[in-house]
C-alpha cells in the first residue's frame, strides 16, 4: 500500500469533525463487511483494555478467537494508536 495515499486517508478522517458526517464518509468508503469488521474490531480493544478475557471477548462480539488475538497482539506490540484514542 502507498504509504501517501494513508497519510491522506488519516488527514481526511482527521479533519472530520461531525459524528454524522463521519459516519457518513465511512459508510461511503467502506463496503457493509469492511465497517462491520473495523467497528467490532474497535470494540475487541475496547473490551480487552477494559480487561475482559480473550474467549469472553469473542463469544459477546461473535468472532473467533484468532480475531480477538490480532487485537490483543495490536495492544502488545502495535503502534500504540489504540491506547492514544481510547
């Protein structure tokens, strides 16, 4: 992926400033499956930071466990932008 067309991603969401219209850019730039996968994903660090256990993790989201443990894996040894937002 070409590292600029990121960094213009991540200006244009950073310059949105209404939760509508956030909503509404995701919904237009994402696929139904892309905005389902990304929000339980925000959810999976959510619930892991607030410590509920990995297996408790997947079976409230419905995802398996592998999926729980990239978002543990993200927490541990990520780029910390999780633990900055949340």
């Amino acid at each position: 992926m070409e590292k600029q067309y990121v960094k213009e991603l991540a200006k244009t969401v950073a310059s949105i400033r209404d939760n509508e219209l956030a909503e509404a850019f995701l919904h237009n730039i994402l696929t139904p499956a892309e905005l389902d996968e990304i929000s339980k994903r925000l959810q999976i660090v959510k619930l892991l930071m607030k410590g509920v256990s990995q297996r408790d993790v997947a079976k409230k989201l419905g995802v398996s466990m592998g999926t729980v443990s990239r978002g543990s894996r993200e927490l541990k040894y990520g780029e910390n932008g999780f633990k900055k937002i949340l």
